[in-house]
C-alpha cells in the first residue's frame, strides 16, 4: 500500500524539529517518493507559522510546493492541471477546516501536547486526496447554441482546440485553429471575451486554465457537438 504523508509527519515535527511547512514538504517528499533536493527544503523555513505573522498556515503552504514539485511541467502558466489541483486543495482545506489561514486554525486544532500537528495532519490528508483524485477541472461559462451564435457576430477571440487535420476537415467560419499549447504565445487581446471551442472536454478545461492564469478575465466554452450550422474546409487564419 502506497505510504500517505500522514505516516511520515511525526518524525520530521516532533521528532527533528521542523516548522509546518518544512515538515508538510519533506513527509511529502518521502510518501510520494519525490526525490528532492535536500537544499529545496531549506525554501519553506520562512513559511512556518503563517509566515511568520498569521497568514497562510504553513502546511497548506507546504502542500503546494509539494504539488507544484511534483506536478510543474516547464512553467505554472504550462501546467493547467498543477493550478486546478492547487485550487482544489485550498478550496477544500478551507470548506472543511474553515480557513486557510494560521490565525483561524492555530486556535481552533493546536493542542498543547502536540502543537500544530494536528493541523497538520489535517491539512496532510486533503493532500493526499487532492493527488490521488482525478483531474480536477475549472470550467469557464458554457454558451448554449442560440448565444454562441449570437457571440459569432461580436468582438472576441474565438479559438478552436481541435487538432489541425479535424479542423481542416470542417469547421465553423470565424473560428481559429490553436491547440491549448499555443495559446501562450497567440497574444490574444486580453480586454476582449475568449470562447474556446472543442470536443473534449480536458482540452477545453487545460486551456482556460492557461488562458486564465495569463490574466483573462472573461472566458466562455462551446461544445462542437452542438453545432448544427454549417461548415468550411481548408485552413482559415
């Protein structure tokens, strides 16, 4: 059976003295098997005790450098599926332990016999969850056919995700062909809507989460398989 970080945290916290986010990193570390660095640890010394002054708790701070370690793939901005599991872990660590930061859950989980670990241990295990769980996907604001069309004739990007040769055999006029790794590069206007068109659903959810980590605010989706319109072949611009 797979080790879980909770079976690694008493030896780093009680046993060798590390802070929450020093120990939520290294019991990650291990249960996980990530092979890291030991001078990669020495970066979360400063986020112990909500850095410092109260603010994010430690062991959620650990926890995403431990999902960004071991999920980052060249940059945060590539890697759609490293932000929705970080999004995923804050959000449940907050609806059950009801904040996120050290101020509200020091006094609610510290003890006096065992300090902040069972916050920890808390935290450590929506850790685990969040690893093991599906792809978590963040989809943004599906249009329905009637207002799809209705977005064809305004001002804003619209992209299709589908791969080249599905594209060339069919596609609506007006759509642009890019595949979710071009986006970064594809200068879209940020001031203007972005409706991302597909087939797929992954695809869809890795490139808003691309385009929303690059600072689009208003993005929408439409499902190809939807379309009743017609259609063009070739490649458009």
């Amino acid at each position: 059976m797979a080790k879980k970080i909770v079976d690694c945290l008493e030896h780093y916290f009680a046993g060798l003295g590390y802070n929450c986010a020093e120990t939520t990193l290294r019991a990650a570390n291990e249960a996980w098997e990530m092979g890291m660095d030991e001078n990669a640890f020495r970066l979360m010394g400063g986020f112990g005790g909500g850095m410092g002054i109260r603010n994010v708790c430690g062991a959620v701070s650990g926890g995403v450098a431990a999902l960004s370690y071991y999920y980052v793939r060249g940059t945060g901005h590539q890697s759609p599926l490293l932000m929705a599991k970080v999004r995923r872990f804050q959000e449940l660590t907050a609806a059950r332990l009801g904040a996120i930061d050290c101020a509200c859950l020091m006094p609610k989980y510290q003890t006096a016999r065992e300090s902040c670990l069972p916050t920890i241990r808390l935290v450590a295990a929506i850790l685990d969850e969040v690893r093991e769980m599906d792809e978590p996907l963040w989809l943004p604001r599906k249009l329905r056919p009637l207002q799809f069309e209705q977005a064809l004739s305004g001002r804003c990007s619209r992209i299709d995700l589908r791969p080249s040769d599905a594209y060339a055999g069919g596609h609506i006029a007006g759509l642009r062909n890019l595949p979710p790794e071009a986006l970064e590069k594809a200068g879209l206007p940020q001031d203007l809507p972005v409706i991302l068109c597909g087939d797929d659903i992954r695809v869809i959810a890795q490139a808003a989460a691309l385009l929303e980590a690059q600072g689009h605010k208003t993005i929408y989706y439409y499902d190809l398989s939807a379309w009743t319109g017609p259609l063009i072949t070739g490649q458009e611009d």
